[in-house]
C-alpha cells in the first residue's frame, strides 16, 4: 500500500481589511490569491470504478473546493464583524458580495478556517494534507494537518 499526496490549485481574487492593524492594511485592498490544497489517501484498486488509480478524481475535488471556499470567496470583501457593522443599509450595496466573519481576515486565519471545511466535505478515505494560501508575489501562508492534530 501507498500513500500519495494529490494538488489542486485554484485562484481567486478577494478583498479584505485587517481592523487594529497599524499599517496600509487596515485599509480595504484586494490580493489575487492561489490556494493550493493537498490531499493524501490510497490510491483506490477497482477496476470496475471510475476513479481507479486515483486518491481522488481531480475534477472531484475541484469540485468541493469551488463549491465550499472558492465561490463564496471570489470577488468578495470579508470583513471582521465588528467593521462590517460599520457598513449601513445606504452604503450596503456599495459592498456586494461581503462575508462577515468573527476573527481577524488574515491568510492564516483564512487557512485554519478553510482547513475545517475542507476536512468536513472531503470522502472518507481522503485526508487533508495541507493548504497553501499565496496572498501576493513574496508572501504565503501554510496549513499542515502535522502541525495541527
Ligand atoms: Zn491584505
């Protein structure tokens, strides 16, 4: 039996604010970012299935990934609840598609919290290796499920 680690990756373009940064940050500003997600399983030895050979059919979980993270994310502003609480219903509009979420929108908050989706909606025999989250050029966060059991 082997282990083998799969990668998919996505991008998607996301604005947020980091409220109490000190710092151009605390400003409204967008990243393209690219989430690389790794998982690890056996690969499954049917050959009646469809996914013979495979840890996981890619198109699978490009799947849950665009369905749980990239869809809701792409194109939005996430904000720390208590600055979303700032937008009014007049100014609401201005804002679109915002996601209020109760900690601090960071790469690496945004990890741990895709880190539980993701190990919620994957099959069974699937497990989350890691998550790799590149906010700008020079900059990336990573999420080891070593580091985290
Ligand atoms: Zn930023």
């Amino acid at each position: 039996m082997s282990i083998i680690r799969i990668t998919k990756e996505f991008k998607f373009e996301m604005a947020h604010a980091l409220k109490g940064y000190i710092g151009p940050c605390k400003n409204i500003h967008g990243h393209s970012y690219e989430l690389f997600v790794t998982v690890k399983g056996e690969p499954v030895n049917n050959p009646g299935s469809s996914d013979n050979g495979m840890v996981i059919d890619f198109k699978l979980l490009k799947g849950i990934v665009r369905e749980n993270i990239i869809d809701l994310y792409d194109h939005a502003l996430v904000l720390h609840k208590d600055s979303a609480a700032l937008i009014n219903d007049e100014s609401r509009e201005l804002y679109g598609k915002l996601i209020t979420v109760d900690y601090q929108p960071t790469s690496e908050n945004l990890l741990i919290y895709f880190a539980e989706v993701l190990k919620q909606k994957l099959p069974e025999n699937v497990i989350l290796h890691s998550l790799f989250l590149r906010e700008t050029v020079t900059s990336f966060a990573e999420w080891y499920a070593e580091d985290n059991n």
